[in-house]
C-alpha cells in the first residue's frame, strides 16, 4: 500500500454518481456522514468505487471501520479533540484531519495527522466567519505538515490558490459534484 496523499479531496455524505464519473487522478475520497447509524453499507459501495477508479479512501472517525473496508486512512474531524489516535498501531493506515485555528493545529499534529484541511478560507454560506488568503499563510508558514485548503473554493478562485497560497491541495463538496468536465488545477 503506498502513502503519498492526493492532491484533491472530495467530502462525501453518500455515493455521488457524478464523483466516480469524473477522470480526475489523484483524488481522495472522504466519507463522513455522521447522521447515519448504520453508515457500513454505503461506505462499501463507496469503497469499492474506490477501488476501481485508484481513488484514496478516508473513513472519518473510525479506525475500526476504516480497517475493515481496507481504505487508506482515517479523517479527524476538527470537533473529534480525542487523543485516541497518538498510539495508533497500524501503520498503513493515514491520519489526516481539519482545523480552524492555531490551537485546533496543534490539536491535529499531536494526534499524528500528516495533513491538515484548513477552513473555510473563503465564504461559505454556512458560516459567516472564514480565513482569506493572508491568515490561511500565516496559520501554515512555519509549520512542518501539510495543508490543504477547503472552504468555499469553486472554479473561480483556485487560481488565487494556487498563485497566492503555499497550499498543497485542496477539498470540497460541491466542486467535485458537479458535471464530470471538472478542470482540475495543478498543484
């Protein structure tokens, strides 16, 4: 099993026909639908989605389901404050996971994350607050880890990302749902 981190992230609540019909390489899947109780059976098709189009699978939250469809690793949302992945045993697994601020950063690099989904760094219609571009480089400059902008983003402005940023990636939701003729930028 290799290690390297994709360069772009989907979020996923639930198998999105539209996602697995794009011809995007490099891509990681997040799925991390929380209202769900018994969320096994979707994240299977999912991940056998996954494995037929290469794509890096995360299961958010649990190490245990995670293991058990064979995905690539474990997504630590930002209110997940558990230190229960600092002793993780297995090594094939990744751990990455998302923040919002300077203590939310530190968070997620003691819980062994090698890369961080920094958000939302423009505006989102859920949140009034976000992150420009100045404060997405002043939370990441210095910092050992990799991160990965999320919030927001739509085909307009990654460009400013990848001009303006030291950003490594970048997530979304709605970006990666829609027609499968998506441009991807590089990174």
């Amino acid at each position: 099993m290799h290690k390297y981190l994709p360069n772009l992230f989907a979020f996923l609540d639930e198998y999105e026909k539209n996602i697995f019909q794009n011809n995007i390489t490099n891509l990681g899947i997040i799925y991390r639908n929380y209202g769900q109780f018994d969320r096994r059976n979707e994240l299977i098709k999912i991940a056998r989605a996954c494995r037929k189009k290469r794509y890096k699978l995360f299961v958010s939250n649990s190490i245990k389901l995670a293991m058990e469809v064979k995905a690539d690793g474990v997504y630590i949302p930002s209110f997940n404050k558990s230190q229960n992945f600092i002793n993780h045993s297995n090594k094939n697994l990744i751990i990455i996971g998302s923040a919002h601020n300077q203590m939310e950063i530190y968070q997620k690099i003691q819980q062994n994350c090698k890369a961080i989904f920094l958000s939302p760094i423009f505006q989102v219609k859920k949140n009034k607050k976000h992150l420009n571009i100045y404060k997405f480089n002043s939370l990441s400059r210095g910092k050992k880890i990799r991160f990965i902008a999320l919030g927001g983003i739509n085909n307009k402005n990654i460009q400013k990302l990848n001009l303006l940023t030291n950003v490594k990636g970048f997530a979304g939701i709605s970006i990666f749902k829609k027609k499968p003729a998506f441009k991807r930028p590089v990174f």
